[in-house]
C-alpha cells in the first residue's frame, strides 16, 4: 500500500509526464481497435453484398460466329435449345454438373389497376430458384405442372408486388391476382425476397414453357445456368469453361477456336478472388495495428526514460538513506504497469465506443446506387476477447518497457545522482 501512496504522490506531482505516457497507450490502443473494428465493417459490407450471388454456378449466353467454319457463315447467331440443356446435363459432364436450368428474357410491361412499369419477363423452370437461392416469401414458386400445362402463371419480388398495389408494403394481397403483360393475364401465384443484385428485383418469372408459346422466337434460349462441384482452383475452373466451350462450338458447328460463340460468367472465379482480396485485407489490418500498438509501447518506454531522468536526484537520495535497487526497480516497475493499466483500459475502451458510434450512425444504412442498394460497412466492430487481449498485451508490453529504465535507476550511485542538476 505504501508503493501506491508513492507512485499517486509522484504522478500528482508530474501530471503532464503521466498524462504523455498515458497518451501514447491510449492512443496506440485505440487505433488498433478501431482501425480493426473499421476494417472488419468494411470486410463484412463486401460479404453481405455478394451474399446473393451463388459462389458455384456458371451462365452462359449465345453469342455469334466470328469465322466461317462447316458450312456456317461468319457472324452468324448461335442458337440454344432444349437439347444444349439436355447435353449440358448429360454423361459428358456430369462428374461437375449438377442442376442445368434455361431461361427466356424480353422487356414488357407489366400492370395491375393504374400501376404498370418496365419489368423483364423471363421464363424460366422450377430449378432456378434453386440455382439463385431465392426464398419465398408467400404463395408458392413454379413447379413442374406450370410446365407441363404450360399455364400464365407468375413470381414476383416482394418490391415488384408493392409497387403494383401502389407502394402498399403488403405484398400478400397480391396473391391469387390477375396482373396484365402485352394483354394477358397472369395469375401471381408467389412471392419471393428482393435481391439486391444488378436487374435481379425488376425480373418477373412465369414458366418456360408458357414463354416459348408467345415469343415469336419460339423456344430459343437466351442463356443457360448450371451449378457445378468440385472445382476449387482458378485452373480447374478455367480448365473446364475451356472444355465446355470447346464442346458446345463443336455441337453448333463453330470453330473450336472461335471465342465469341458462347459467353461465360462463372460466379466462383469470383468469390474465390474476393476471398484472396478479403484475407490481403485483413493481414493488412493486423500488420497496421501492430505497428500502431508498437508505437504506443515505444512511446511507453522513452516516456518512463524521462521519468528517471527527471527523478535521478529522488533515486539517489532514497540509495542514501538505504533504499535497495530492488526497491527503486519495484517502483518504476509498477508506475509503469499502472499507468499502461490504466490507460490501455481507457484506450480499449474509446475504440469500442468508437466501433459503437461507427455501426449506429453507418453500420446499418445502405447506399442507394439506383439499381440496388450496397452497404458501406456492415457491423463493424472487434471481438472482445481480441479487445481484451491487446489490452493485455500493451500491459506487459508496459511492464517490459518499464524495465530498462528501472535497471538504470537501479544502477545510479547516490553521490552522482545528488551532483546532477
């Protein structure tokens, strides 16, 4: 009890050293928390933006001819059937395919009462709410008999529903309702989540089959999306797009060299080079907080240098009148762990509240880009263990620090500390 009267009277007596050294913990403190808690909101905002992109699927669209090749003339279309599904889905590659699914898209409109506007139609089948993830939200989706009986029937998102009813957020009262496209009723028989994806909430889906009788291009596909495993490096995934492509130019007499008959987009290449971008990210992170943490430990350590420097003459006269170096060692020692104690729980908690303020005011209130709505940050924060354990390293990294310079007040003889200024 006695050393903490000493080191509360010495720190009273030195209120600006003690508020430098605290400074320099805090502050080192405070900025790994928070630079970590900004980081991890960053992190966690571009997850929850690609959250509704599937991470193993590949689409594909038709393109054209660039060369003439087998009786074909250049530039001409390249057209995709049922048959490109059922091939897709065959023995040629079903050691990676999964779930194959087609669709047919054009822009109409769409109208219930007053409310009409833009949509895109797109025929699809049952399997690719599968493939897309979607949830359903009320009614039912397209099931195999829409197909077969080839009916108008039709799945809206949530928002295209509310918008049809007026802005009236109750999108269930649109269930069992008649909505118009080109003069035909469709019967809206579900509702499914608004994604915010590019174009992904303006699409309404009625079956495939239902599309092909009313286009004029018949059942001519405007793309085909298939899920797939087992490829879990950018040279598998490659590998494969080339072989499919090779395969499917060869099925529509094109040129195995030719690139612009088919069009890829494999969602897994990438999800894989965001995760690479999300771990380059967070190594970053720690290393700046590191060595923001380092600064506040060197700040620590030059501060209690001064210390005894300004408190040599004190040393050596508590040597004269018998103190031992052990006991001047203890006293530099434990101000050091009391201070970095301190104002290492100070700093922790500034960070933390730094986080608080960052996910109220930020956190939770996504950006309108117009076609969706992305999230800056997103829950940004520290675990607290991490919290913790920071704090508790700048208190033994305190501690070290304390070390040198209480070895050098140990060491001062008391005739030459009293002869110093």
């Amino acid at each position: 009890m006695e050393i903490l009267n000493e080191i509360w009277s010495s720190l009273r007596r030195n209120k600006l050293r003690t508020v430098l050294t605290g400074f320099a913990v805090s502050w080192g403190l405070f900025m790994i928390i928070a630079l970590l808690g900004a980081g991890n909101g960053l992190l966690n905002a571009m997850i929850n933006n690609s959250d509704d992109v599937l991470t193993n699927v590949i689409n594909i669209w038709p393109g054209s001819r660039s060369i003439p090749y087998d009786g074909m003339k250049a530039y001409s279309r390249i057209r995709m059937d049922m048959s490109d599904v059922e091939y897709t889905s065959g023995p040629r590659f079903s050691d990676v395919v999964d779930d194959v699914t087609a669709r047919i898209v054009y822009s109409d409109t769409v109208s219930f009462g007053k409310e009409s506007f833009a949509v895109t139609m797109a025929g699809v089948a049952p399997l690719t709410f599968k493939i897309q993830g979607d949830r359903l939200l009320a009614g039912r989706l397209l099931n195999d008999l829409d197909i077969k009986e080839k009916r108008r029937t039709m799945v809206l998102y949530s928002d295209t529903a509310s918008s049809l009813l007026g802005d009236d957020p109750d999108y269930v009262k649109l269930l069992g309702r008649y909505v118009k496209v080109s003069g035909l009723m469709y019967q809206v028989v579900g509702i499914i989540e608004e994604i915010e994806t590019m174009g992904g909430s303006s699409e309404v889906y009625i079956p495939i089959s239902t599309m092909s009788t009313i286009r004029t291009e018949g059942s001519w596909f405007s793309s085909i999306a298939f899920s797939f495993h087992g490829l879990n490096s950018d040279e598998d995934n490659e590998a494969f797009e080339a072989a499919y492509k090779r395969a499917m130019n060869a099925r529509h007499r094109a040129a195995p060299e030719d690139k612009t008959t088919f069009y890829v987009h494999n969602s897994m290449t990438g999800n894989m080079q965001m995760k690479k971008a999300v771990g380059i990210m967070r190594i970053a992170l720690w290393v700046l907080g590191i060595f923001t943490l380092l600064s506040g430990i060197v700040g620590v350590s030059n501060i209690m240098l001064i210390t005894v420097k300004e408190r040599i003459q004190e040393f050596g006269v508590r040597k004269a009148l018998g103190a031992a170096p052990l006991d001047i060692m203890k006293l530099i020692v434990v101000e050091s762990v009391l201070i970095t104690a301190f104002f290492g729980v100070l700093g922790m908690a500034l960070g933390l509240g730094a986080n608080y303020l960052m996910d109220i005011t930020i956190g939770h209130n996504p950006i309108d880009i117009g076609f969706t709505q992305i999230y800056m940050f997103k829950n940004p924060g520290v675990d607290m263990s991490i919290a913790f354990e920071a704090t508790l390293l700048i208190i033994v990294a305190g501690t070290i620090a304390g070390l040198a310079p209480a070895v050098k007040a140990a060491r001062i003889r008391p005739v030459e500390a009293l002869r110093k200024d």
